[in-house]
C-alpha cells in the first residue's frame, strides 16, 4: 500500500517543474560567481593601477604600495566571498537578508569565544600596516622565522626564506618583528691571520681592496668599508676586521665581495690564511 502511495505521489509530481526550479538554480548561482569573479578582477586591476602601476605619480613609495595593495586585495577577497554566499543562501532557501544578517550576527556572538585568534589576527593586520613595521619586499624576521614579505594580508603574513619555503604566519602570533631593510646597514667581515704573517702588510692589502670595492659598488655604499685594525688575538690567530654601511640588503652581497677579493689579493701578494685543515686535526690531538 506504501509503495503504490509512493508510486502514485511520484506520477502526480511535476518534475518539469523541477527541473525547470534547480536549472535555475543553478544559472543563477554561475552568474553570481561569474559576477564575483568579474568584480573581483575588476577591484584587483584597479588597485594595481592606482596602488602599483602607478607611471610616475609618487604618492606613495613602492614597498608600502605593494604592501597597501597586498591588504586590499585580501579584504576585497573576504568581502565578495561573504557576498556570494550570502546571495546564494537568499536564492535557496528564500531566507531575508535583515534576518540572516541577524542570524549570523548572535552566530557571531555565540563563536565569538572560539575564534578570538581570528579577531586577534585580523586586528593584528591592521596594526603591522597602520605601524608601518614592515612592507611588501623586505627582509624581516618575525618570531623563529625570517625572510622576505611577499604579502600581507587582513589575517596572515606571508615570508619566504633564503631556502625558497614559504611562512604563513597569522599576524596575531607576530610580537616581536627585526627589520633587516630600514636605514643603513652593517656590512663586517673578519679576517683570520697567522701570528707568522704582517698584519701591517696585510691590512695595507685590505685597505687597497676596500677602495676598490667602494668604487664598483657606487650607490650601494653608504659609508665606504674600512680596516678597523686587529679586534681580537685568539689561540693561533688574529682577526682583523673591516666594516662599511650600505643600503638595505646590500650588505651581504658587499660582504661576500669583500671576502672574495681580499682573497685574491692575498694570494697574489703570498699572505698566508689560516691552514684551517691544520687548526682542526690539531684540536683533534689536545683533546
């Protein structure tokens, strides 16, 4: 009897009807989300001319651009999503907007204990860009990780290393962030020595170096590198040392043409360096 019932009530229903209903449906939610896409483009081009494409108008410098740039795209991302789904809960279940909204706000209240990190982040965000700590390009370090901000968003900052991994990092857990692109920056480099050798001869060496290197790194040098003389005596060494200053991430570069070229003339001039190799097997047979 149950089964006739079912038979019948199914031979009764109006599946054009039905089909007509989810085709619908279904139309109206591809173009809401091609809407949304279009919207979204539209916003992203937008700012990228204003923010970055900015052909020669300088409101604003390049990093913190790229960085304002960075959040507004997050927040347009969060808007037009909620949109989306909000206009697609209307159309499938004929619910009011007012009383949605009002639903999702005692929602809100209700989860608002379990997703205190959330709010804690999302106003963190604002704080790192209304502080200025750090933009877009730059080399920070945030906590045990470090590297360069590739983006700033409404809820998590993004670092990626010297290793090529990427740090997502909520900005609620950033206490603490060292700026490694602000002002000038120390380059140092310090050189072992034997006791055997002259340290005069050899800082006259490193002297004409950092002349050398002054010139070819033009710009880049903010105070032109330096012998500070010998800074320490260790057990079989002395170790000279050079300092210069430079703009921002163009210390290690200068340091590492410092090393290389001092070097060089090292060798041309006989200065010997430190038989590292000797210093370790001789470590080995004290202990």
């Amino acid at each position: 009897m149950n089964v006739a019932w079912i038979q019948e009530k199914i031979g009764d229903y109006d599946w054009q009807e039905l089909g007509a209903t989810v085709f619908n449906t279904v139309l109206y939610i591809v173009l809401i989300l091609i809407v949304a896409r279009l919207a979204y483009g539209f916003l992203i081009y937008t700012f990228r001319r204003l923010l970055v494409e900015r052909k020669g108008r300088h409101l604003l410098d390049e990093r913190k651009a790229n960085t304002i740039f960075s959040l507004l795209r997050s927040i347009s991302f969060y808007m037009i999503t909620f949109t989306v789904v909000l206009h697609s809960l209307k159309h499938l279940f004929n619910f009011d907007t007012g009383t949605l909204l009002a639903s999702a706000s005692v929602l809100g209240v209700a989860l608002g204990f379990g997703s205190q990190s959330l709010v804690k982040d999302v106003i963190g965000g604002f704080f790192i860009l209304f502080e200025d700590q750090f933009s877009v390009g730059e080399y920070v370090k945030a906590g045990e990780f470090s590297g360069t901000v590739e983006e700033t968003g409404i809820r998590a900052t993004h670092l990626r290393d010297w290793g090529g991994e990427l740090h997502i990092i909520p900005n609620g857990s950033i206490s603490a962030v060292t700026n490694f692109s602000r002002g000038k920056m120390r380059a140092l480099v310090d050189i072992q020595m034997p006791y055997g050798e002259d340290l005069d001869r050899a800082m006259e060496v490193m002297h004409s170096v950092c002349e050398r290197v002054s010139e070819e790194f033009g710009d880049k040098i903010i105070d032109a590198p330096t012998v500070q003389g010998v800074i320490e005596f260790g057990e079989r060494t002395a170790i000279l040392r050079v300092i210069a200053y430079t703009q921002p991430n163009e210390q290690w570069s200068l340091e590492r043409e410092l090393r290389r070229q001092i070097h060089r003339e090292f060798l041309k001039e006989g200065i010997r360096t430190p038989n590292l190799h000797g210093i370790i097997m001789a470590d080995s047979v004290e202990r």
